[in-house]
C-alpha cells in the first residue's frame, strides 16, 4: 500500500534472517525535523485450545476484530498506516518528514529497536516520537474521556535467587534452614511480604490529582487521602487502600512505588530426592531513578541471609549489563513541552471532546529506549480506544480490537499528523 501510494520504504532484515522493520518515510519539505510512529509486528504465543476463533485469522465477529496482537500493537500498526496514507493524499505542504516504523522483537529476541538504532539510527532519527504504552479509555458510555500519555517506561529488572544446601534422601529430612529449598523458601516469604516505600513525583502527584477529579466515591477519596498525607504511615495506609481498589486493572501500585514478583521456580529431580539447589526468578519494575545496585541491596538486606546468591537475569553480554542499567538509570522523562504533545492534545480535543489528556508513567516498558537514551522525546499512547473487558486481553485469551475504534484511532492520528507537519509561519520562507 506504501508502494500505491508512491511512499518510499524499505525492509531491514536482521542477521537471523527472520526479524525484520519495515520503514517508510513520507517525504516533507524538510523546514523542521521528522516525527517518528513506531509500533511493533511481533505478537506474544498463544494457547490456541483456550481461544474461542483461530488466533492467527483476524476473525471479525460482533463489531471486533479478533486475534493475537490485535491491540498489542497490530492495531497501532494500521491506524498509523492509515492515518499516514491518508496524509499523504492531502495536497498541504508538509513542514517535516512523517516516518512509518514497523518493528520487530518487542516482545522477545535480540533485533529489536535497540539493534536498529545502533546500526540504522539514521533511518528512524526523528525530533519526536510515538510508541505504545499509554491507554484510551472507552468508557460505558462509548465515548473517550481519558487519553493517558506516558512519558517514561520503569526499567524491567529480572533477579534470579539462587539457594546451596546439602542434597538427600527424602526419608533424612535436613532442618529447613540448611536445605536450599528452605533457605529459597524464607527469602521468597520476607521479599514477597516486604512493603517498599511509597515514592510520589510531582508529574505522578499531578496525574492522580486529574484522576481523582475524573473518579467517582470511594475512589476519588482515597486518591485525595494519599496526595494529602504528611507522614509515612498515613501514606501507607492510603496507598493500600488505594491499591486494593485498582479500578480497572491499571497498575496503580506500579506508579507508586518498585515492585517486585516472583515469576519462575525451579528446584528438585525426584520426588524422594531432596535437591542441593533451588533457583527462583523475580521481576522487578523500578520507578526512573532508581539505581540497579541500591535496589539489589535493599533486595539483600531484606532477606538477610548472605548464602543466596542474586544475579541479574538479561539477555545482554554481561559486559554491557552494568553500563545499561546505569544508563537508564539517568534517563530523563520525555520532555512534554513539544510540538507533537500539543498536537496530541489539540487532536484529542476534536476528535473526542471533553477528553482528559493525562500525562503518566508507564509501570511496564516498551521498545522507546533508544530514543529516549538519545535525547527524543518518546509518548507512548494507546493508539486504539479500548475497553477494560478488551484493554485486559492484551497477552490474553481472545485478544480483540473494536473496529469503530480503529477508525476513531485513524481519526485521531491523521489529526495529530495534521498539526504537527503544519508549517510554521516563522519557518516558512
């Protein structure tokens, strides 16, 4: 459709010979810097007997299309191909570059925006940029009325705990503190009971404050009750409250504080065998800011037992694992005050009126590092309105995407390209 569309483009194909992005760049008068759409093609697996369709055939069926990936992010994919097709046939002049990324291995593999970045970083270089990771919110009624926009990821940490004891026959039962199922055990227990601290920034005290405006009782109480607390404890016990609310799904206590779960175990051969070691994996999302080693030492002295050996889970050379972390580490929030997050605000406002444009942080992470690491500007955005029935489908059974939301989401982007390629009067010749 690109090529129909006398749109130049390209294909990069990894040195696997599998993972391959697609680019395409709608030409501009170059006056001022491109814009840059990226979403990702690659899809999660699926478990096709818990499905009520054919995961892979985009079944349309009652005002939905189903099948893997339709929000997570193939949906992204069309509404800015469309939106961006639909650009190009409109004959105003165009103050900047528009360029199409589609990617590969966001969800799993080696090739992903990082490797393109470091060997093709002059073919996605833009001034600003979009990506996943907010949420349009449809609501009951069928309309919009939150545009959630984030404008940093927290950074995915994996630990694996690794426990030593003596090995045995079943029959001679070893004291629990010794065995390394035991020592595994009790370290699991402390980190999973373990609280860590509430941390407020101002850009997540200004979101819940919009929240709270936009809730109904009891919620927007307790929102109010945490932004008001002057103590640790009084804090605390909001942010529980808050918590065991979650309306929605929305990963509430991820923008509050570091969190950290236990993901995979692994111990053991036979049942009358008592195993020698026992390995668990946690996952760990730290708050920006937050160092690696600060967290692996608050994570050490919670369990408090120095046998347990901690190591960084990551698919990176271990040479390069300390000066990631670190660099992400000093990575600063997307800078809001741009062109292109006007244009989402002013596109939003036509498209869906009365809606709220909430600024936040993304408790999960996408692809958008290589941006940001360089200095551009990165919002993630829900690019299809969705529902929470639908919106919980993501990485889920019977993943679905409206079809009018589609169209919405085509709507609201051609908007956003709309403005934001506008020539400025100031840079026109």
């Amino acid at each position: 459709m690109f090529d129909a569309a006398d749109i130049p483009n390209e294909t990069i194909l990894a040195p696997n010979g599998q993972a391959a992005h697609f680019i395409a760049r709608l030409k501009g008068n170059g006056h001022e810097r491109p814009v840059l759409l990226a979403a990702h093609t690659d899809v999660v697996p699926v478990q096709r007997e818990r499905w009520s369709v054919e995961p892979f055939a985009a079944v349309e069926k009652d005002g939905f299309i189903y099948g893997r990936g339709a929000l997570d992010n193939k949906g992204s994919v069309a509404v800015y191909a469309q939106a961006i097709l639909k650009l190009a046939r409109d004959p105003s002049p165009r103050s900047r570059d528009v360029i199409f990324l589609a990617e590969a291995d966001e969800e799993q593999g080696q090739y992903n925006t990082n490797w393109l970045a470091d060997h093709y970083w002059d073919k996605i270089d833009a001034e600003f940029s979009l990506n996943e990771g907010g949420r349009t919110v449809l609501g009951s009624d069928g309309k919009v009325h939150e545009l959630h926009v984030t404008y940093a990821d927290k950074l995915t940490l994996n630990l694996k705990l690794r426990a030593h004891g003596p090995s045995g026959h079943s029959s001679r039962p070893i004291p629990i503190t010794n065995s390394a199922n035991g020592q595994l055990i009790s370290a699991l227990v402390k980190l999973q009971s373990y609280e860590t601290a509430i941390q407020l920034s101002p850009e997540i005290r200004s979101y819940l404050d919009k929240t709270a405006a936009l809730s109904s009782e009891p919620l927007a109480s307790t929102i109010r009750r945490l932004l008001a607390a002057n103590d640790e404890a009084a804090q605390l016990a909001a942010a529980r409250d808050l918590i065991a609310k979650d309306p929605g799904g929305w990963g509430v206590e991820g923008l509050l504080r570091n969190t950290l779960v236990v993901t995979m175990l692994n111990a053991g051969q036979k049942p009358n065998v008592i195993p020698g070691d026992a390995e668990a994996v946690l996952n760990a999302r730290l708050l920006p800011g937050v160092t690696v080693d600060n967290f692996i030492a608050e994570v050490r002295k919670v369990i408090g037992n120095p046998g347990i050996e901690i190591e960084i889970v990551s698919a990176r050379p271990k040479s390069e694992i300390a000066g990631f972390y670190a660099m992400y580490s000093q990575m600063a929030p997307s800078n809001l005050h741009t062109a292109l997050f006007s244009a989402l605000q002013d596109s939003a406002g036509k498209t869906w009126p009365g809606v709220t444009v909430l600024p936040t942080l993304l408790v999960a992470s996408t692809d958008a590092t290589p941006w940001r690491r360089r200095g551009v500007p990165v919002y993630g955005i829900g690019a299809v309105p969705s529902d929470p029935v639908s919106a919980s489908r993501i990485h889920g059974d019977d993943e679905r995407v409206g079809i009018d939301a589609l169209r919405q989401g085509e709507t609201f982007f051609y908007g956003v390209l709309k403005t934001v390629t506008a020539p400025s009067p100031a840079k026109t010749p």
